[in-house]
C-alpha cells in the first residue's frame, strides 16, 4: 500500500498534482480532514481491496490548526503497518500567489473581511510549516504553469521504480532567485561564461558550440568531478535513509549556458549508472525542456 499526503500552500497546484496523480491509477481525495486520516489509513491496511493499493489524499490549512500540528506524527507509524506514506509540499512566492488569486478571482480559503490576501497566505505559511520538514517531495510552482507542473509529477512520482530514489537536476539562474525546493545548491558563477562571446550569447548549455566551449576548460571539467565525487559519496547514504527525491541545483547568472550545461553532464552521468535521473531547466523555453524526453 502507498499513501500520497499532498499539501502547501493553496493556489501553488494541489488540484493539478491530484488529478495528475488520478491519471497514474492513484484512488485521490481532496480536502480531507485530518481527523478522518487514522481512520483511511486504518482502512487501507485493513483491507485489500486494489483500488486502493495507491491512495493520495489532498490536506489544506482549512484544517484546524491543532490537527494540522500532530498531523506530521501520524506519519512515521503508517510504515510499521506496512503503507508506504510520502508528502508533496507545494508552494510558491507571495507575488505570484496573489497575481494566481487576482487573474482567477477566486477567494483564498483563509481571507477574511479582517485578513487581507497577503496576511491569510502568510498564515497559510504559519499553519503548514510542519510539513516543510516532513516533505519527501517539495515544488516551488512559481514559475511552473499547469502542464508543466503535470509532467513533474509524472516524471518524479509516476516514472520512478518502486523504492529508488528520484534524482533531480535543476539549472536556474541566480538573478531570477535561488529555488525554494533543492537539496543542494551549486554556484557555477566561478566559470567561464560564454555570455561574453558574441556567436555563444544566444546559445544555450545544450547547443554543441557552447558544450565544445566549457567542455574543454579544465575548470569546468574540475568543478564537474567534484560535484560528481560528492553525490556518488552520499547518494548511498540518502538511499538508506529511506529518502525518494533528492533536487540538486546548479546556478548561473541568467541560467542559459553553465548551467544547464553542467545539469546535462551530471543528470547523464548518474543515468548511465542506474539512477533514475531527470533534468529541469527552470529558465529555458518549457517546449526546450529536457525533462520532457
């Protein structure tokens, strides 16, 4: 048996990500209160009816606070009945809650005549920060829309083996923020920009001019290797942690050449050693989106 808990913040995605995991063959409710969680689960192991031998549950701050505050130590005792439990937190920046809010016209389920939209989401933030800690699984939708958001999930939840861990490698740029949801962060300002070669401007990391460029600077090799050594080192011990997702981001200034250069070398290279391995270039054209192969 495996339970998906899907939370965040509301108008970061939960609805996607349900119908989304619908899609893959899991058995969703949304908005489910807490208070009936022991009861579902109590069921699930219980039974052994199929239909729901993949099960993910949406939970919002709507819950009462007291709920949502034991809700994190419900959890680690789902394992010892033999249903396999994972939490996806899903989350955006303030600015583009409130734009999701204002184009939809929607009211946040928090609001009030007395609480502005700023303040519920900041409360919002108050209320589900537990499950930042206990997240197996946490997306920064900010700059993701719908059909983006799908194919993550699909990628990481739907595509992984039972049991491995998902690698993901993230390139992005520093100018446009540090993501939210890595596990690691690599600054590669350090190197060679290609940015200051006219014929290699408007090229990206994946374009075979750009790779011949970095490829062949010693540094670039360097940096690669030790970022390489360091992840195969301690990959292990995040796979005997029980972990399943594990983001690793590599930043440039604009999140075009270095990169996404450096994200293509090190997702290929844990690939071709039996990782299950995908890649996401947060600021390149979605449609050039390698995560998508």
């Amino acid at each position: 048996m495996k339970l998906i808990i899907v939370t965040g913040l509301s108008g970061s995605g939960k609805s996607v990500a349900l119908h989304t995991l619908e899609d893959l063959g899991y058995y969703c409710i949304d908005n489910l209160p807490v208070f009936l969680l022991p009861a579902f689960t109590q069921k699930l192991q219980q039974g052994d009816d199929r239909r729901f031998a993949l099960s993910a549950v949406g939970i919002d701050a709507r819950n009462p606070s007291a709920d949502l505050s034991v809700l994190t130590s419900m959890l680690p005792p789902l394992q010892e009945y033999g249903i396999r439990c994972e939490v996806i937190y899903l989350e955006a920046q303030d600015e583009t809650l409130i734009k999701r809010y204002s184009e939809t016209r929607r009211r946040h389920p928090l609001s009030s005549d007395d609480q502005s939209l700023a303040e519920a989401i900041g409360r919002e933030r108050e209320l589900l920060a537990p499950f930042l800690s206990a997240a197996d699984l946490r997306i920064d939708t900010t700059g993701t829309n719908q059909h983006e958001l799908r194919d993550i999930i699909r990628g990481r939840v739907g595509a992984r083996p039972d049991g491995a861990l998902s690698l993901l490698f993230q390139s992005f740029g520093f100018k446009h923020g540090v993501p939210n949801d890595a596990d690691f962060v690599y600054d590669v300002r350090c190197l060679p920009n290609p940015h200051w070669h006219k014929r290699l401007r408007p090229l990206t990391g994946r374009d075979r001019p750009v790779q011949e460029f970095l490829g062949g600077d010693g540094r670039v090799g360097l940096l690669q290797q030790e970022i390489t050594t360091f992840l195969e080192n301690w990959i292990p011990c995040f796979e005997a942690d029980g972990r399943s997702y594990l983001t690793v981001a590599i930043g440039c200034t604009g999140g075009q050449h270095r990169s996404v250069y450096l994200t293509e070398q090190l997702a290929a290279h844990f690939r071709e050693h039996g990782h299950h391995s995908q890649i996401r270039h947060r600021e390149l054209n979605p449609l050039q989106d390698t995560e998508k192969r």
